[in-house]
C-alpha cells in the first residue's frame, strides 16, 4: 500500500496495542515511524530496474527477519522513555506494527515475499488497489480523533478502534467481491469457449467497485473490466496477442524467466522499434503497464547479456479519470487508448 496508509496503520495499531499504558502521541509517533521502515527498500538501487522491482518487498517485508527484529526495536524505545517496564508490551506493539506492514501489502497484486528465508515466492491476492481513500480515510479519522481526545483516554481509543475495524472491515469486503467478480469472469470465459492458464481479478485505481480481469491463454490475453453496477454481469472484453513467438525465444533467458515468475505467469512481449519489451500485465491496462522492460533484441537474445531498461507508460490521467468514473457507474465505454 502507498506510505500515508502504511504511516495510518502503524500509528493506529501502536495507539491500540499501547492504550493508557504510554502516551498516545508517543505510541501514534513510533508506530508511524515504523510502520513506514519496511518500506525504505525503495531505496536500494541494484543496478537494473527489473532487479529493483523484484527485490522490493523481500528481506524489508520478510514476517521471519522482522519478527527477529522486534524485541530489539521495544526494548530501545522503552529504554529511550525511561519505560523499561513496559518493555515486553512496546515488544508486542512493535511486532504487530511491523508484521502488518507486509500483511497489508500482500492484499495489493504486487507481490510481498513474506516468507524469506524459507521462500521467495511473491505473495499478492489482489483484492485491494495500492492506493485507496476508502480504507484510509477510516484510520486517519480515528486516529485524528483519538489524538485530540487524548485528554478522554475511553473516547481517543474507542475512536481509533472504530478506524481500525472500519478499515479492517473494508479489506473484507473487498475479498468478498473479488471472488464475486471472479465467478462472474469463470463464467463468462466458458461460454466464450475460452480456457484460461491464469486468471487474473483486481480493483482498478482508488476504489472497488470497477475491477479489471485479465485471462491468459499461450498465445493471447483477454483484458476486460467489471463494475459492479452494470446492468448485465458480463466483463467487456478484448482480446490481444501475447507475443508469443517472442516469449519462446527469450525463454530460459534471466530477465524473462525472473519477471515471468514474479508475475506468476501473467506476462506479456512485444517488438518496439527491433527490441524486445516485456510487461508485467498485473499493473495498469493496455497499452500502459507500470512495469514493462527493454530485455534485448526483437531478434531473440543476443549471446552477451544486457542490462534491461525500464519502458513502462502512465496513462494520459485528462482521459482516464473520466473514463475511469464513467465505467464505474456502469457506462459501457471502451477503455482509452
């Protein structure tokens, strides 16, 4: 998720865990802080842009290296505080602080590696957009509400409970409709005939009442978009080429096989000006995806290896947005392009 919910959880979860046992600017304040440090991985360069995107969320996002990391972040907060008491429970608020950073991310598509050392495999169920008012509004007032009551200790923690179980809540049900539209996509692509390798289901930017669903064959993808206020429950589809005599010459080549595992498969190749582009095809929409890559010739891999390029597009916002809300509130309308 973007920081400022990251910030909101972390300083919420600490306000809760530490309740009147500290202060709640004090507890709100660390929990901010370290809500936040997972992600300061971004700054790593690794020499290549696809490293860079792979390696973000690992060893920084890991529930084993941070679980480790806890008791020495709570015992030097409350020694710092002259708490030393309250060492074990400044332990636990850190913990949760910390390990919720990654739990969240994990409900994004990007892909979190929890589970570093033991495995590297990019978890990400899909069922929220990175960047959503709607689950970070909730904690920002209870938390903006449990700081100015703090002098009423009840009021400022029942108002940041509320937050939490309302943002909590919200993560719920996007699950919920996650799978709804994904029966709806199943459904759809076998009366079409169409058998899929992957499929894949998740909210289009700001909100969760517009998804988008990709499905994969060996040779195509179909991209379409579902809003929950259509008046008929049937994604609008289109179909495009995968590339595929492109993916057979560069299989088994690094920068192909390292971004087609990290997608888990939903990728897609294309010739650009006699080189080869390789996108991500979880994040953004035809013709713009986040992350797409230079990896070489539309020849096929050369035999000296090449660093990759990044080559992903943002979309021109003066027409998705409106585009955007439109197809929310059910208007059938063509993506742009």
């Amino acid at each position: 998720m973007d920081s400022v919910s990251q910030l909101a959880l972390g300083a919420a979860v600490g306000v809760a865990v530490m309740g009147r046992r500290t202060s709640l600017v004090k507890a709100a304040g660390w929990g901010a802080v370290l809500g936040t440090l997972p992600d300061l991985d971004v700054f790593i360069d690794h020499g290549d842009p696809m490293l860079n995107m792979v390696l973000h969320r690992a060893e920084s996002h890991a529930l084993f290296w941070l679980t480790l990391c806890a008791p020495l972040f709570g015992a030097g907060i409350a020694r710092l505080h002259g708490e030393w008491p309250l060492w074990r429970r400044w332990w636990l608020a850190v913990w949760l602080v910390l390990i919720t950073h990654p739990l969240l991310d994990t409900l994004t598509i990007y892909g979190t590696q929890l589970a570093i050392p033991f495995s590297n495999h990019p978890y990400g169920v899909g069922s929220v957009f990175v960047i959503d008012p709607l689950y970070t509004l909730p904690l920002l007032l209870g938390l903006g509400c449990a700081l100015a009551g703090r002098r009423r200790p009840a009021f400022a923690l029942r108002a940041n409970a509320i937050g939490l179980a309302l943002s909590t809540a919200y993560l719920l049900w996007g699950i919920a409709v996650q799978q709804h539209v994904r029966s709806i996509a199943q459904a759809s692509l076998t009366r079409q005939g169409v058998q899929a390798q992957a499929l894949l289901v998740t909210p289009t930017a700001f909100n969760s009442v517009l998804w988008r669903v990709v499905a994969t064959t060996s040779t195509h993808y179909h991209e379409g978009f579902y809003s929950l206020l259509d008046a008929q429950a049937e994604p609008l589809w289109e179909t495009h080429q995968r590339g595929a005599e492109l993916m057979q010459a560069y299989a088994g080549h690094p920068s192909y096989e390292r971004l087609n595992r990290f997608a888990k498969g939903l990728v897609a190749m294309q010739a650009v000006d006699g080189r080869a582009h390789l996108s991500d095809l979880r994040m953004g929409q035809t013709p713009n995806y986040t992350f797409s890559f230079d990896i070489g010739p539309a020849a096929g891999p050369g035999a000296e290896p090449q660093a990759t390029q990044a080559r992903g597009r943002r979309p021109e916002l003066s027409r998705a947005l409106p585009w955007l809300w439109a197809r929310l509130l059910g208007d059938p309308l063509p993506p742009p392009r």
